[in-house]
C-alpha cells in the first residue's frame, strides 16, 4: 500500500479520563483506504524532549467525513503532548503504516483487548461486521475506569469485560472471562493486541484449543517503514520487523 | 541556476546531498514519498559477507536531540544483495553505493570483491566503525595499523570508489584520516555513531538488549561537525560529512568545516522527505548568498 506523509487537522479531542484521549483528525483531501490493524507515524511538535515519531494505532475510520480516530494513552511526554491537541491544530502523519489483520478462520471470532491495545480492535470489528461476522469483544482493564470507549464497541456487537480489582466485568484478566474457561470455546479465531503477556497467554490458550490467533505487536520504533530495523520480533524466519512485516502476526509465526 | 554537482574525487553527485547507511534501507522505503533520483547518493544498509541476524530486540531508545541503536548490522548477506536486491535498485537514476561491514579483514575483501563485479554500484563505504557487533567494525576504525590495513587489503580487489567511514570513538581523528587516505581512500566519511549508553532507572536495567549502543541524531552535531574539521584539514581526499544533519542549514555548516558532500542520517526516520527538503534549501541558501557552484563553500569557513 501506498504510504503518505500530510498534515491532518484536529477536529476534535475527546478526553475519555486522566490517561486516554480519543483525537479525531481530518485528511486534508481524500482519505486513502486504511485497514485494521494499520498504524500512523504521528510527529510530536512542541514537545522538546521527545525527538522521534509516535507509532498509534488507527482506532477508526470514517470515509464519508475524511477522519480517522486515534486513541492515545498518555505515558510520556510525547503523548501527552498529543493529549493536549486542541481542535483546530495541526498534526502531521506518516501513514498507513503495516499490514493489517487478515479474515477469520470460521465465524466465531474473539477480539481481546488490554489496556490502550484495544484501540485497533474497533476498525477491526468494523470491518468484520462489513464482512457479514459478528464480533464479539472481550476487553481487560485494571479497573472500571480503564475501560474505555465501551459505547462504540457495543454499537458493534456483544462485549464482555473483566476488571483485575472486579469493579466491573468479571474479576481478574481477560484469560478468566468465562467465555474462555470452558473445555470447548465457541472461538474458531482470536484477534488481540495489549500487553505482550497476555498476548503470549492467549496463543498458548490458543494452541491448545487449535484455535487461530492474530496478535498485534506494538514494539519500539524509529521510523515505522522498514529503514531503521529497530522494531524486530523473534519469528520461525529469525528477525522480522514489526512496522512492515506486522505489527499482525499469526502466534504460531512468532518465537514465544 | 545554481551548480550543486560534486566531483567526489572521480565520483560525479549532482548535489551533495546523500542517505547514510543504515537510515534509508535500500532506497525503496522512501519511494512513495519523494523520488529519490533528487539525490546525490544513498548508501545502502550495511552489508556483510554471510547473512546476519542483528542484535536481540531492545534495539533502540530514544535520547535527548538523538536515539541509541544497536541494530547489528542486520541483513541478508553479500550474496542475496547481489541476486535479489541489486536487481530491484541498480536503475535508480543516483549513486547507490554499498556499505561494506565484516568480522575479519578476509570478510570485508570477499565482500567487496562480490560488490565490485556489479556494474551499476560505483563505489562502497567501508564501515570500520560499527559500534554494534562484537568482532571487526569498530574495532578496526580505532587504531591507524589495523584500520590501514583493512583498507589496504580491500583497495588491492576493489577497483571503483572507495569511501571509508570512520568511527568518532577514538582519541584523535585526523590521525585515522590521515592514515586511511595513506591507505588508498577515495574519499572519508564520518561520523558514525558515538558510543552511548541509557539506563531505565525504574527497572534499573540498560534500554538496550546490548547494553551501550550508538549515538545518532541532533544531539551529536557540535560533535560531528568539529571531527569533520579536523579530519578535512589533515586530509586531500574529499570528505563526507554526517552527524545530526537535520536541515540544510546543518548541511551547509558540515561544508563551510570542510566537507565536498553530507549524509543525512537519523532525521529520515522522523521526516522521510528531508533529504529532498535539504536539496532544496541548498539550492534557496546559494541563490540567496549569490553562491554560483556549491563547491566555493566547501572549507569555506572565516576563522
């Protein structure tokens, strides 16, 4: 796919609590196709101790207004930084980044989500429901204030959610919803990305369940289209890099 | 109509302006942003005679200005170049020059003798300043004998242009310049990365899976820029400036100390048309300074 580098504008900063925004930014023209999965370069102006790009994940896509959403966890001075976008601003991106989640292996699909990895898992399921298969999310957080953004998910099919303190959902992580605890899951294909260990939890779940599992990785990055090699994941082809090669890899490809 | 071409001891640029190993891939990455026969040169990602891995993963973090890596010189082997990738490069309307990188003086003969039988490459950077593998590299770029001799041996099979890149960490540059030239150098190229380290205070552990790695990036500019100046006065050869170029305002300063063309490196990563972007600024810079040939500020600096 053709990557891009323009200057987008904020259109809207929706602040979801104290670490999550949702920026909403308008192409200035004709938005390309982007899939799920992909990712976008953003430059962080006006942040003095930040010098490189920050890779974010495309949370949304909507072709008809020309925007894309970017959901954003506040971790450091660069995204903070994005944080602080006010509508009206500019923010310059290289985009779209990586390859894509590809179609299920059978209907019954999972989309689990940790933490700020549950920001590709909306266009995702978007996509999915275009696709004719209902998505069904089960989505991880410390606490209920973690979980975020729950209204689009609902929109677009059945959530289920877990909490570690049990303030919402069931107690503990997504590995002990009971729509996993069970000899024989109703899951033909498992599609993740959040914290590596439970990524690295759900495909041994998976494995043993012969189930298929798309994780997506969101390793270190200098560029985030192939020139630096710094982003690599171990794979059965030895070093691969997570900004063309993924960030979506099939579990049984990676060496965990 | 200003003239930016360069005669790079023999090697014609039509401006000065090249890729630094390492930051460009092989010049396709950059295709869909800007046509890359705007430049002067690229040089493609290190290359070596057997396929190597690379360093483990952490491999990068981001500093003040600048970011350590310690990639390893990751690629598929001199062999594969040759077969798969030259084939896909060797038209691009530029100097596509091969970086040179081996373990042992043998490695690095080997390799360029493979690079010289392939016509559309005109000349190869030896990397004896690589701070990110355990055996050769760096190692040969910091003492005259052993950098002489590496560059000795590779000019007695290597025919067309030979640039030599030279590494920062060591006591005193023009030395090794000097040294490289005695040994057959078409042109020097410096700086590669300066030997650095980060630490996550929290997990009290290093941010590199190798612990130190190399130092790229704005923050190294004053740095590169003096080490230039020595080595451009104490050598004939032309001289490739690079460290910390992120403008063409950076590009111009590299040839005012002394350098006839400069590598933009590190700020690829966070503006892949920069280098297009500095073309032009050096063109703007000497139409505006009533500069008629771009040479006339090479060592040009007033003390």
């Amino acid at each position: 796919m053709k990557k891009y580098i323009d200057d987008f504008k904020v259109v809207h900063n929706e602040r979801l609590n104290h670490e999550y925004v949702i920026l909403t930014l308008q192409h200035p023209g004709r938005l390309p196709a982007m899939l799920p999965g992909q990712f976008v370069e953003v430059r962080v102006d006006n942040a003095p101790h930040t010098f490189l790009r920050r890779p974010i994940s495309i949370h949304d896509v909507d072709e008809k207004t020309n925007t894309m959403k970017l959901l954003v966890q506040e971790v450091g001075e660069g995204t903070r930084r994005m944080g602080q976008l006010q509508a009206g601003d500019t923010c310059n991106l290289v985009y779209p980044l990586g390859n894509s989640f590809s179609l299920p292996k059978g209907k019954r699909v999972l989309l689990v989500g940790g933490g700020c990895g549950i920001a590709p898992l909306l266009l995702l399921g978007r996509y999915l429901k275009e696709q004719g298969i209902a998505p069904r999310f089960l989505l991880g957080a410390r606490s209920k204030d973690g979980l975020i953004a729950m209204e689009a998910f609902r929109s677009l099919g059945e959530v289920f959610t877990t909490t570690e303190d049990g303030s919402e959902g069931t107690k503990g992580f997504v590995i002990h919803h009971p729509v996993m605890r069970t000899d024989t899951p109703e899951i033909d294909q498992i599609y993740t990305c959040g914290p590596e260990p439970m990524m690295k939890v759900l495909a041994k779940y998976a494995a043993k369940h012969g189930i298929a599992c798309q994780v997506s990785l969101e390793n270190q990055m200098a560029c985030g289209f192939g020139a630096c090699l710094c982003c690599v994941a171990d794979t059965r082809d030895g070093h691969k890099c997570t900004c063309t090669d993924g960030p979506v890899f099939d579990s049984t490809y990676l060496k965990w | 109509m200003v003239d930016l071409t360069i005669d790079l001891n023999g090697l014609q640029l039509k401006n000065p302006v090249m890729t630094a190993s390492g930051t460009f891939g092989y010049g396709e990455e950059f295709m869909d942003f800007f046509d890359i026969s705007r430049l002067g040169g690229v040089l493609v990602k290190g290359t070596t005679l057997e396929h190597r891995e690379g360093n483990a993963y952490p491999r990068m973090a981001e500093t003040p200005r600048g970011m350590l890596n310690a990639v390893g010189l990751q690629n598929k082997g001199v062999r594969y170049f040759a077969e798969h990738i030259y084939p896909r490069i060797k038209d691009y309307q530029t100097n596509m020059l091969v970086n040179v990188s081996g373990s042992t003086i043998e490695d690095y003969v080997q390799t360029a003798e493979v690079v010289n039988e392939l016509d559309k490459i005109p000349g190869i950077e030896l990397n004896i300043s690589c701070p990110n593998v355990k055996e050769g590299g760096m190692a040969f770029g910091t003492s005259c004998p052993s950098a002489m001799a590496v560059v000795e041996a590779v000019r007695k099979v290597y025919k067309k242009h030979l640039m030599v890149k030279l590494s920062p960490n060591v006591t005193n540059i023009a030395e090794i310049g000097a040294a490289v030239e005695g040994a057959g150098a078409d042109s020097i190229s410096l700086i590669n990365t300066l030997l650095g380290m980060a630490i996550d205070a929290k997990s009290r552990r290093p941010l590199l899976s190798t612990v130190t790695g190399g130092l790229s990036g704005a923050a190294v500019k004053p740095v590169a820029l003096r080490m230039v100046w020595q080595v451009a006065q104490a050598v004939k050869v032309p001289v490739v400036g690079m460290g910390g170029i992120m403008t063409a305002t950076d590009a111009i300063e590299f040839m005012l100390a002394g350098a006839s063309a400069i590598q933009v490196g590190t700020a690829n990563f966070i503006d892949p048309c920069v280098t297009a972007k500095i073309v032009d600024g050096l063109e703007n810079y000497c139409a505006e300074q009533g500069v008629e040939k771009i040479t006339d500020l090479v060592g040009a600096l007033e003390l």
